[in-house]
C-alpha cells in the first residue's frame, strides 16, 4: 500500500470490503456469518422452535432445540466495534494478514 495513502483512507477501504473477507475474519469471526447465512440460521431456529412447541417437551419447558447461528442478542456478550491503533500498527496488522492469506491459499 505504501506512504499514497493515510490511515483514514485505509479505514475507509476496510469498511467497504464485502462480507466474509478475510480481513473481516481475522478481527471478528462472527464476519463468517453474511446476512444470508444469518437469515437461513433464523429460518432454521424458527421452524426447530415451531416444531418442538407441537411436544410434550415444550408444554414442560425443557430439551428446547439450541440455536445456531450468531447470537447476536445475547447481553453477556460483548461485541467489538471497532480498534484503536497507530497507523503503523494498522499498517503492521495488515502486512500480518496479508502473509496469512498467503500462506493460506
């Protein structure tokens, strides 16, 4: 990337990548789940509840299917949103994963 760009400008290109790349993975891994894999997770969350509330399970409240997904509404869990560092540091954080990447194919 060189000294052409400044640290803003390399922020705003970070925002901008798609979801699911590699950037994204190596800060957050719940950047695996796209919008659509995390809409077909909620399908699949709502029809397992839809079927288990039709048992005797459900009229006793216990062995509720367990969701997959992302949870993003748990409160326990706290979500980063983003990183403060030096420019250097940002620059010496994508050098990193940069060489992971390939390395990784």
């Amino acid at each position: 990337m060189g000294r052409d760009y400044t640290t803003l400008h390399a922020a705003s290109l970070l925002t901008q990548l798609p979801e699911g790349a590699r950037v994204r993975l190596a800060y957050a891994p719940d950047a695996a789940w796209t919008s659509e894999r995390s809409l077909l997770a909620a399908i699949v969350n709502d029809l397992n509840w839809l079927v288990w509330a039709q048992t005797k399970d459900a009229k006793h409240n216990r062995n509720r299917p367990k969701p997959i997904g992302p949870q993003r509404d748990n409160a326990n869990q706290k979500r980063v949103v983003g990183v403060a560092m030096t420019p250097d540091r940002l620059m010496a954080e994508m050098a990193r994963i940069r060489r992971e990447a390939q390395r990784n194919g």
